[in-house]
C-alpha cells in the first residue's frame, strides 16, 4: 500500500472522497463513511489492532448516520494525545445550476467552468491553473484526505511519533451538528477508557481567504477558537379581541414588532475577543401561529434570532432576552395606550383605556405550570410528525405548553430553539492553550514569511464542530439552555456529561480555498497540497512529546 502524505496523493484521495456525493440528510454520508473506514481498515496498523477503528452510529432513529474514529498508538508509552477532526458532509448542488451533475466530478466541473461566466476573482483563479473547482473540494473534503493521507503516514512510521493520533470523521456538520454531538458519548469513552490527554484537537476546515480593508487580495485565515451560537426564541401572546374592536386587546405581532425593532443588529448583543467582532442577532424567522384567515387579532406570534457569542453563556444571554421581552411588551403596551388615546380624541371619547399586566416567563416556568398535564404534553410531543422542522417542533410544543398552561396575554415566553453551540476561544489559561496558540503563530509565521497572505485570528466568526470540545462555562450555565429549550431530549440535545468531560483547545490546520456553499467553490491546489501537509506534519511534532 502506497504512502498517500504526498501531494498526488492527496489530490487522488479528495477526488474520491468528493466523488461520493455525501450531502447532508440526503442518505449518502453513510457511503463516504464506509470509504473513510475502509481507508484505515486496510492499513496493516488497523489489521493488527481493528479494536482501534471504529465505524459507530451517531443517531438511534432517522438515518442511522455514521462516523469513524481510528486511533493511532505513539511508538513510545505516552498518553499525549492529539485529535483531528473533521466532516465528510457537503451542501447540496442546486446552485451548481445546469452543471449539477458534474459537480461531485472535480475535473469536470473545473474544465466546464471555463465556459461559464464567472465573477473576477473566480474567472482570474480558474486561468490561473491552480485552483480546482467541485463540490466539497475546499469544504471540507481536502481536509479529511490531508488527515487520512497523514494517519497512513505516520502509521509507516510509528516509532518516530511520540503523540498519540486519534482521528474522528463526522456526518452533518452541514446541519445540526447530529455527527458531532452523537459522537461525543463515543470520543468521551474511548478518552477516558484509554486514560488519553488530548492536548489539542485539528480541524482540517479550510482556511478560508478573507477581503477586507487594507487587505489587498485578501489573507488565508487560521484560528484557534471558534464562535458560539444560541437561537432564542420569543413566544408573543395577546390579549384576544376582534379587529373591529382592536382596542379591547393587545395584537401578538404587535408585541413580536417590538421585539424584532429591539433585537435586530442589537449592539446590546455584540460579543467579541481579541479586537475581533461579531456580526450582531439578526431574526431568521419571524411569524404568526394562524393558519387560516380570520378578523379576530393574531393571538400569537414568534420570532427567533441568530445570536453569535464568545463570551456569553446561554443563561447571560437567556436574561438579555427578558430584558427585551419586558421593554417589548411594556412598549407595545404603551404604544396601544397612545393610539387609544388618539382614536377617542377623534371619535369624541369612548372606551377604556387598557389596564392590563403583562409578564414574561422563561420555558422553565411554563414547565412547572404546566406539570399537572404533562401526560398530555409528552403525548402531544410523540406525535409530531418525524420529518418537521426542529424549530418548528419547539414552536409547536411552546404553544402546547401554554395552551396547557392556561397563559393569557400581553405576555413573552423566552426559551431556545436548536441548534445550539458553545463557544471555544483559547484563554491562554492552561498550558495546554499556551503551547497549541505558540504552536499556530510560529507556523502562521513561518508561512507568512515564505508565502504571504497568511494570517492567524482568535475565533471562526461562523460555526463549526469543534465547538464541542467541552463547555466553558459552569454546569449550570449550560442547565440554562436544557432548561429552557422547548423538547429538550426529543428534537434536540447534548451528552452533558461528555460535554463537561472535555476541555481540549482547538485550531484549524487545513487546506486553502474560497467560496464555500457557491457554485464557484474552489481548493487552492498549491498550497493545499504542499504548504498545509507540511504545517499539519509539523505541528504534530511541536505539539509532541514533553
């Protein structure tokens, strides 16, 4: 068997790798499992120690997806351990447009782009020759076959390596990250079965270039952290009355206007570290619960938000949002009050200017006032339909809960939707987070001084699975967010106590590329085949031994 740490090597194992078209809940992530599997499977290390590789399931119904964890033992008796981790997943095609069919075909879809008409940037790369276009290329199928090529080739030379390699390879890190967090039960085990000390854990995602001022033609980005990411949600009910007598209620999206006009690009919200800032909440969804028409005031509305964090916990950010919810509500009151007021000026007096309390509760509250139906509740959440929309479902069990509940309006129930992330940022605070941020800025160094265009920041500023190296937070912070998540356990969860169990620092080592998820994605062939091997073999050595 042939030593693949080369960069023909490389190349040939991301052509067959992004062959197989894995795409997220598509069915096929199983196929690009087997093949990872079947990789290590045939490595005499693997023949002589299958206990070391694992192909496991990540979820108990569904599709039954799987990962593979291979585990390469140091020629010397150590428990040093380092993790390279990474995602066999990729988004759809259907912006490939007519050349969809092509894409999973990287040669094909780079020679057929040369008679499209492509952005610039895209067109001056492709007449370059040392880019290659196709579906998963950059992200993040290099990755995985720079990790696979380099277990093979360290495994050839297993009494020179004096760190322990263990590899995991997931499914759906496209989606809701169901491959890593169904993976933490296994790596947690096999951890602590082992007695490993993992002292870092490598992303293989690309380094993605990034433009902005003063930038020039842009830099190839590495970090050592990533961000956080939590979805709350505002559950508005109103006080019920019939649109021509609008003034003896109180409209929900009126109360869910407020909440929006409050929490869009909020720089209440802004979080950051190191100078780096990240994007504000933004609503991704905002609707009534009414399905047909009627004249009578929506009696309930929702709205959720993207919420990015490096520093705060979900039950910080679960308190911002009361706050929110309370000057929503006090204002949509109050808006309500003045338009009462106008309207009887007009009129000549008549009615009551509305005396209502308002209040806002968490889903931890409407839990316990819910209790004495939760017979009825667990019934109404075992039938709901297997294919629904994960957020949809916390949606449909907060109204439940309140129908339950008996809860009347104006008021704001705040909780969490799926997906959630913790955040992972390198505090300097252990000698494990010292060594592997010294570790990234001599090699980030080294290939800004030999390559240019390289540079090393604290944070990912989007999303991604080594978010789930452990919490660093306090148990109860991370309470917060099963708390008061609507169907916790049933359309979304976390092994907690894996989660707690691990506390590793993070960095990306992988290739280079651009345009991730467009019909455009492309791999920067030199670099992701030559300079990232190189980066990744040498910190695998400074990351080694005492």
């Amino acid at each position: 068997m042939r030593d693949h740490f080369d960069a023909d090597g490389i190349l040939q194992l991301t052509r067959e790798l992004v062959s197989i078209p894995s795409v997220t809940g598509s069915g096929r992530e199983n196929e690009a499992a087997a093949f990872i599997h079947d990789f290590f499977r045939r490595m005499p290390y693997f023949q002589e120690h299958p206990e070391h590789l694992l192909l496991f399931p990540v979820e108990e119904a569904g599709q039954k997806r799987m990962a593979v964890l291979a585990f390469l033992r140091a020629g010397c008796d150590t428990d040093a351990t380092l993790l390279l981790n990474g995602h066999f997943d990729v988004v759809d095609t259907d912006v490939c447009g007519d050349l969809a069919g092509c894409a999973f075909d990287p040669g094909e879809y780079t020679r057929r782009m040369g008679g499209r008409v492509l952005p610039g940037e895209a067109l001056r790369d492709l007449r370059t020759g040392n880019w290659l276009f196709g579906r998963g290329v950059m992200d993040m199928k290099c990755g995985l076959a720079m990790h696979m090529a380099c277990m093979e080739h360290r495994a050839s030379k297993r009494d020179l390596l004096r760190s322990n390699l263990l590899f995991l390879a997931v499914p759906d890190e496209e989606g809701d990250s169901a491959g890593m967090r169904g993976s933490l039960p296994v790596l947690a085990s096999f951890i602590a079965r082992n007695s490993l000390d993992v002292r870092a854990a490598l992303s293989g995602e690309p380094a993605f270039w990034v433009h902005g001022p003063g930038r020039g033609t842009g830099e190839r980005v590495f970090f050592t952290g990533t961000t956080g990411k939590v979805m709350p949600m505002f559950f508005c009910i109103e006080r019920e009355a019939h649109a021509g007598f609008c003034f003896d209620g109180l409209n929900a999206a009126s109360i869910a206007a407020e909440v929006v006009s409050r929490m869009e690009g909020s720089p209440a919200f802004l979080d950051g570290v190191g100078g780096e800032v990240l994007p504000p909440p933004v609503c991704l969804k905002m609707k009534d619960l009414r399905d047909a028409y009627s004249v009578t005031l929506p009696e309930k509305a929702v709205a959720y938000f993207n919420v990015l964090t490096v520093t705060r916990s979900p039950a910080e950010v679960l308190e911002m949002c009361r706050n929110v919810a309370s000057q929503a509500l006090d204002a949509a009151v109050s808006r309500q009050k003045e338009n009462v007021r106008a309207f009887a000026e007009r009129a000549g007096g008549m009615g009551a200017m509305p005396d209502w309390s308002t209040r806002v509760l968490c889903i931890d509250d409407l839990a316990r006032m819910a209790e004495p139906s939760r017979g009825e509740l667990d019934t109404f959440m075992s039938g709901l339909p297997a294919d629904m929309d994960a957020r949809e479902k916390g949606i449909a069990i907060a109204n439940r809960m309140a129908e339950l509940a008996g809860i009347k309006g104006p008021a704001v129930i705040i909780g969490f939707l799926p997906p959630y992330y913790p955040h992972r940022i390198n505090r300097r605070a252990t000698d494990k987070e010292r060594r592997l941020r010294a570790v990234m800025e001599r090699l980030c160094g080294m290939a800004e001084s030999d390559l240019g265009n390289v540079k090393l920041v604290e944070c990912f500023t989007g999303i991604m699975d080594l978010s789930y190296m452990g919490f660093q937070g306090s148990r109860k912070e991370l309470l917060a967010l099963a708390e008061n998540m609507p169907g916790w356990g049933r359309i979304f969860s976390l092994p907690m106590e894996d989660l707690l169990s691990l506390d590793v620092p993070i960095a990306s080592l992988g290739p280079a590329g651009k345009d991730a998820h467009k019909d455009t994605e492309r791999l920067e062939l030199d670099f992701s085949l030559h300079a990232a091997p190189a980066m990744l073999d040498m910190a695998i050595d400074l990351l080694s031994g005492p």
